[in-house]
C-alpha cells in the first residue's frame, strides 16, 4: 500500500487551502473534515485503512486553520461559505459526489451540505456533533447540555478567547486535548504539532470565528435528510451529551447511529479500528455517482 501523502493548495471559493491528498487518483473521493481546534493530522489513524481500500483521500486544512488561508472578517465563517468550500472541493476533484467524514465543527458543515446538497454526497459520516436544528430545538430536553455548551457563549467576545487560549504557552489548548481524551490518546510530539499549527499567523483568530460566524449565519433551512448518514458517538464526550445523538436521527430519512461507550469525543483516534471498519462497510453500501 502506498501511503504516500502529497501537500497540495486547491483554490476554492476564492481561498488557497491546504489539502493532503493521498490514495490512487481513480478511487472514489473521501474528504475528510476536521474540527477545532484540529488541523488535517486528526484524521492520521483513518488514512491508511481509507487508502487500503482504494479511495482517494482528500484531508483539507479548512479555512482559517493551520497552513490555509485565513480571511478576516466573521462573515468568511458562516455555515453556508465553510460549505461552499466543501462542494468547491469536490468541483476541484473532478467528481460529481463524495464521501464526507466529518468530526466536531467539520460534522456541523457536513449536516448542512447532507441537507442542502444531497446531490453531491455520495454518503455522509458524523462524529460526535448532533444536528443544529435538533440541538437547538431540543436542548430544553437535555438541560445539563446548556451548562457543557458554556464555551460557545464564551466564543463570542472579542480578543479575549483568543489570550485565553495563548496564555503560558497554549496551556488551555493543551487541556483542550489532553483532557478530554483517554490518556495517551495524543502523544506529546503530536500535540507540539497541534501548537504549530495554532500558532499561524491569525489562526486562532480565525479558527474561534466559526464559532462568531453563527450569529451571522442567519436563519438556516433544515430540510430532512434524505440521504444516507451515519453518526458515530463517543458517550464519554464530556461537552456533547449522547442523548443529542439519538434526537438528530430524528431528521434522517437513512440514518443509522452507532456508539461507543466508552470513548470521548475523539472516538476515530481511540477505537480507529473499529471506526474505520464502520466507514468502510458504509461507504461500501453507497458508491458515488459517476455522472
């Protein structure tokens, strides 16, 4: 198996973004999603099981993090623009759908594109985020998940999450991981990339804009999804309660949701292999459309 990975810049929606590609040219396109505070490197224990099995693999640094563009303006961070990025993506692949992985704010973009545009997803896999509107709609039904969502209030000041998060020596960032992971989860040279990464000119910035950029989202449609969709849940997530996995099914026309319960948040990184067979066997079931 070649695991080769190439560093390439792709040009979408007026954004130079970052994008390692790995897999044959041929194989049905799988792009994979990050979240915060993540760069394209989370998804290092699903590239070789994704590549064995013939896919081509596109893992974008999103916009505004790590070695991607980075806009200025909380407009550059609406729910509708991070998607326009996805379906550009896909234009610049050559491909008519995709598979999308997705975890954490990558997940929040992939729900919407699974409702907006179901054309142009072959099939779409969530980790541990539930549906925005089941959230929202819902969230007086799991009332201890209004004190977990704190940080999202929290996100919305001006400059000072930003020195929160810097302040000796990315000590919160750090936490941000480590703690809320199983021990061991990210070695220590793994998580000094993560500080590199956050250390980009305006990264942080930009990466706490998708948080800002919700108020400006506007009202967003919701239609049901139609098209096949998988949740993948970690039910020691300490910030996003399992009961809001079982709520967003209620929006699937074709959905299926599988637990684990004992992993966090970071599911795909502390059970990879049972996860990725769970990708694999979906995808499987859904090719893309060649046409």
């Amino acid at each position: 198996m070649d695991l080769t990975l190439e560093h390439h810049d792709v040009r979408t929606n007026g954004l130079r973004l970052h994008v390692v590609q790995c897999g044959p040219a041929d194989g049905p396109l799988v792009l994979l999603l990050h979240g915060f505070p993540e760069y394209w490197e989370t998804w290092h224990k699903q590239l070789p099981a994704l590549v064995a099995a013939g896919y081509r693999v596109w893992a974008p640094d999103q916009r505004g993090y790590n070695l991607s563009d980075k806009p200025r303006g909380i407009r550059n961070y609406t729910i509708p623009v991070l998607a326009a990025d996805v379906i550009e993506l896909i234009d610049a692949a050559g491909r008519q759908q995709a598979h999308i992985i997705s975890h954490d704010w990558g997940a929040i973009v992939s729900w919407y594109l699974a409702a907006q545009y179901p054309e142009r997803l072959a099939s779409t896999t969530i980790i541990n985020v539930p549906h925005p509107a089941a959230e929202a709609r819902n969230l007086w039904r799991v009332p201890t998940q209004m004190l977990h969502s704190w940080y999202m209030v929290f996100f919305q000041l001006p400059w000072l999450p930003e020195q929160w998060f810097k302040r000796r020596n990315w000590w919160v960032a750090r936490r941000l991981l480590a703690g809320t992971a199983h021990p061991g989860t990210f070695r220590p040279e793994e998580v000094e990339r993560y500080v590199a990464a956050w250390a980009q000119p305006r990264a942080i910035t930009s990466m706490i804009n998708w948080y800002r950029g919700l108020r400006y989202s506007g009202r967003l449609q919701w239609p049901r999804i139609k098209g096949p969709l998988q949740v993948i849940w970690g039910k020691k997530d300490i910030f996003l309660k399992a009961r809001m996995a079982e709520l967003s099914m209620q929006q699937c026309d074709n959905g299926q949701l599988h637990f684990f319960p004992e992993a966090t948040h970071w599911v795909h990184l502390e059970e990879p292999k049972a996860v990725n067979d769970l990708l694999l066997k979906f995808m499987a079931a859904s090719p893309p459309a060649t046409t």
